[in-house]
C-alpha cells in the first residue's frame, strides 16, 4: 500500500467517523423536541412539560383586511386552535398573504394575483418545513389562497386540512341580488346610457355587504368547491357563507378531523388521487365553475405527480352537464347552493349517474361514497338551483378547451350563457388591457368583432392578469352575444360570454397571437373547439420571421422572478418546474 493510499483510506475513516457522529447528533435533535434549546424556545409560546410528546399543527393564517374574502379569517383560525388544543395538539399559528383581486383589477397591481399563489405556497412550506411541523390546517378566503395552499400541501405531504373562509352574503338593490361583478357591469352600462350615475353608485354601495369571497361561482367558490370534491375539506364547507356560525363550527371540527388524520397517518398524496382530481373538474363543470380552475388544477396535479393535461378537462366536459343555476351567466348565488344541499347534493347526483369515483378517500378517512350515502338521490323539489341531471342547464360543461393555430398548446373558453358560441370576424388588437377597455368605452368596439388581448400572459404580464374589466363592459354595453375576447392573460370567475383565455404559447415566447394584425379574420368555434388564426402558413411563417422579442417588463423584484420562472398556462402556470 502507498503512503498516498494510506492517507486517502485515513482521511477516508476520519470522514466516516465524523458523518457517524453528525448523524448521531441529527438523530438526536430530531427526536421531537428532546434536546433542550428546542425546548426552551417552545417553553417561551407556551408548552409544558407534559405538551412536548404531542404532534406540533401549524395553521396558516391568511387573515388581512385588505380584502373582506380574508378579514374573518383570525375567527377562524382562533376556533381552529382552540379545537385542536382539546384534541390533543400543540396548534402554532403562522401568517400567510393575499391580494384581493378584486381591488387590483383592472390596475397593474392585478399582475401579483397569480405570482401570490406561489408566494402563499413557498410561504406555507418554509414555515412548517422549517420548524417540522407533523401536520398544517390552512384557512384562506380569497383567489389565491386555496390553490397556493394546495401546492403547499402536495409539495410537503403531511396531514393537511383546508379551511375555506367562506362565501359573501349577496348585496340586495330593488330586489335583486348583487355580487362584486354586478358593479363592474354597471359601469359598461353607465357608459352605454343604460342606467344613470345615482344607480352605478347605488350598485357600488350594495355590492358587497360584508365578510366573505365573492359570491357567485366565481374562482374562490369554484376552488373551495374543488378542494371539497378532493376530499381535503369537510363536506358541505365549501358553500358555508363567511359570516354564519356553522363556519366556525367547521373550523373547529376541521382542527380535530386534522388530529385524528395525523393519528391515522392520513396524507394529501394518498388523497389527492388521479381519480380525485378528475371528480374535482366534474363537479367544476357541474356546477359552472371558474376558468382558473384548469390553471390550478393542473398546477397541483404537477405538484403532486399526478398526470392531468388540459385535455382531461375537454374529456370529462364531454360527459358532465351543468345542472346547477348559478351567477355569473346564471340565477343564483352560492348561498343558494348551500341551502339547496351544497356540493354534497351535487356529488351525490353525479356518483349515481357514475359520473364520480366514489372509492376516492377523504381526510375523514371515508370514501366518497361513504359520506354521500344519506344524502337524497334527487335535488329538493322546492328549489331549481341545483337541476337533476335529466334536465341540464346545459348538456356538456362549460369550460371548453379550444385548440388550432392560435393555441396549439390549448385555451380555455368559458361558453355557459352563450346562445352562439360560433364567432368569424375581425381582429382588433391590443397590447394590454387597458388599452383595450378604453377602445370599448369610448365605442371602439363592433358588433363582430375579435378582441385580442396580448403580451398578459404568464411571461408577458408577467403575472397572467384577469380580464374582468373588459368583459364586463362588454357585456354592459349589450355586445355579450355579438363580441368575443381572447387573450393570453386570464379571466376573473365573474367572466362571462364569448370569451377565451389562456391561449398557449402566449405572445411573449412567440406564440401565434403575436402575429395577429389588425383585421385579420378569427375563427372562436367551441362546437368545433376551434381557435383559428384565417391567415395562410406562409404569411404567418413572414410575420414570425420579423418578429422580435420584447424587453421584459420587469427585471428585479417578485414580478421578475417570476417570469423568469414560471411555465406555459397550459402545465399551470407553475415555478418550480423542472
């Protein structure tokens, strides 16, 4: 043996000597909280000698009032703690953020709405990964907050639970219920001559009422109600209205059903099934949800190494029909969805009709078909929010997924309360919204037309803003039926009408949309599933050759990162791909 040899071997044994005793002391140290400056600390929030053998909850609290989605959430989150102390845990509460979409509409602040939902989930991964935490309760109200808090969930994989915050009560004028859209639409309406400035701000005044996401089947109830269908929610919770006391009831029994599930080693991965995501999207078209939910469905699915592709939700549309009545194209609200027997009535219809898995598991540790077994086969006869499957609203789901040379990746057309979802006409092109609502305001905008909408995408934004503003003057200004919009960005879950959202590639990486010209003649076809671009390949193939990337909006700060990061909206929108 050569001295050099010998030395290697030596450093060699030192190394696992030292790798020995390393993970020895690891060991040691991660024995729950044994070592005593672990204690100590803890000591300083309050735990007792007898606390230590106990298995530590975060709760991720995303109370603000920034927003009134979020401003009940310390309700919430005390009744949580509370509960989960009386079944045995040690609860640390822990706050998460949030942005009201509601309020950035329309602004450039708009474009930090979908970068928040990686914020909410890095945040609530750091804070319990970080102090190891054996189990999270994450209670949320706006957008963001539930699908951030389910890419949190599936990335860390330990017993999890969501609280949804709850729905608004509708605002009332002259008899008819208003939501948060209601005042966007006025002001199409306002411009349009159709009502006069004391009832634009009547509706503004009696929009919102209170506590609680906005209230149609907008995106946040669209999300709560998906998260339920997953079986990561109590059943019945994710139409409960913010303000009622069966929402902090449902906080506390979420807090104990946590503890039981980490007693039972019960994890989002063993939940949150290829089979459950597809029961997720059913009930969304059940019951008309919002476009965003293909974002983030298909986000969480990435995270949790489930195979979900945009097409997937083409082929469940095929076979769900909307059989719920429900704003933004319909009747009601979701408090009315709530009384006439909720998300677990609209299961329960679906799992007869075979249209669910009802062996997918819960975090109650039931099946579904376990806990829809009492709940009655047909809807109640002294209501028409929910329909029973012989007589739809609608025959197939409203969320169509449109494909062709505009969005070979796929888009997402939200077709519920279109009579004539066929539209050929001219393009009128935009480079951002504001750009655009201005043309609609000021009469810029025909019957015929093909709004186009670009440089909102994901990268292009960044941030993938929603188009509310636009869509709802359209439809203020009564061209609902004659105009539709398409865009890279995205749309609020108060959109309705002709439109089309998440075209992929978006213009920014060079998709299609970017060569559009003024003019040019578009194809919206959702019978066909269509998106077509009528210009020949070899005039697209010139327009490509000379176009040029534009500088990125922003180069430093969160928006930066982000478009720097973040994938195609046809894999979710994502920033931890890899």
């Amino acid at each position: 043996m050569t001295s050099e040899t010998a030395n290697r071997n030596s450093c060699l044994l030192k190394l696992l000597e030292y790798t020995a005793l390393a993970m020895l002391r690891s060991d040691a140290i991660t024995k729950g909280i044994q070592r005593s400056p672990n204690r100590a600390m803890l000591r300083a929030v309050g735990f007792r000698d007898e606390d230590f053998g106990k298995p530590i909850i975060g709760i991720a609290n995303g109370y603000s009032t920034i927003t009134p989605c979020n401003i009940g959430l310390n309700d919430l989150t005390a009744r949580a703690e509370k509960a989960a102390l009386a079944a045995g845990a040690m609860p640390q509460t822990f706050g998460t953020i949030t942005v009201s979409d509601g309020i950035s509409m329309g602004t450039e602040g708009m474009k930090y709405s979908l970068v928040s939902r990686e914020v909410i989930a890095d945040a609530i991964e750091t804070a319990c990964n970080g102090e190891s935490m054996d189990g999270v309760l994450a209670v949320g109200g706006c957008d963001k907050n539930m699908p951030g808090a389910m890419l949190a969930m599936a990335r860390m994989n330990i017993p999890a639970i969501f609280v949804y915050g709850g729905t608004i009560k509708p605002g009332k004028l002259g008899g008819s219920d208003l939501t948060v859209v209601s005042a966007f639409e006025a002001v199409g309406q306002y411009t349009a001559g159709k009502i006069d400035e004391e009832r634009l701000t009547a509706v503004e005044k009696n929009a919102c009422p209170g506590a609680g996401s906005c209230g149609g089947m907008f995106t946040a109830n669209t999300m709560s109600s998906a998260i339920e269908a997953m079986g990561m929610s109590l059943p019945g919770s994710s139409t409960m209205a913010a303000e009622d006391p069966e929402k902090a009831d449902s906080a506390a029994r979420s807090a104990e059903v946590l503890v039981a599930a980490i007693a039972s080693n019960i994890r989002p991965l063993d939940l949150l099934t290829r089979e459950a995501f597809e029961n997720a999207i059913a009930v969304i078209m059940a019951v008309g949800g919002s476009t965003n939910a293909v974002l983030h469905l298909l986000a969480i699915a990435r995270t949790a190494g489930v195979p979900l592709s945009i097409d997937d939700f083409e082929a469940i549309r095929q076979k769900v029909p909307v059989i719920c009545d429900l704003k933004p194209s319909g009747r009601y609200v979701t408090t009315d969805l709530h009384a006439a027997g909720g998300i677990p009535q609209v299961m329960k219809l679906l799992l007869d009709a075979g249209l669910l898995h009802g062996e997918c598991r819960t975090i109650e540790g039931k099946t579904i078909k376990e806990l829809l077994a009492d709940r009655p086969s047909t809807p109640a006869a002294d209501q028409d929010v929910i329909r029973p499957l012989s007589n739809p609203l609608y025959a197939k789901g409203h969320l169509a997924i449109l494909k062709g040379n505009l969005a070979t990746e796929g888009s997402v057309a939200k077709i519920s309360g279109v009579k004539t979802p066929v539209l050929t006409g001219p393009a009128r092109v935009f480079e951002c919204e504001e750009s655009c609502l201005a043309s609609i305001l000021a009469g810029g905008i025909k019957a015929g037309d093909v709004v186009v909408i670009r440089y909102e995408g994901p990268v292009g934004g960044p941030g993938m803003r929603e188009m509310l503003a636009p869509t709802s003057a359209i439809v203020g200004l009564g061209l609902g039926e004659s105009v539709a919009l398409i865009t890279d960005g995205r749309f609020s879950g108060g959109t309705y009408g002709l439109v089309v959202g998440h075209v992929a590639p978006e213009a920014a990486v060079g998709g299609t949309i970017a060569l559009v010209q003024e003019g040019d003649s578009i194809t919206v076809d959702a019978h066909q599933l269509l998106i077509q671009l009528n210009v020949d390949a070899a005039e697209l193939e010139c327009r490509r050759a000379g176009w040029i990337r534009p500088e990125p909006r922003y180069r430093t700060g969160v928006l930066g990162k982000y478009a720097r990061l973040v994938s195609s909206s046809s894999l979710g929108a994502v920033t931890d791909q890899v």
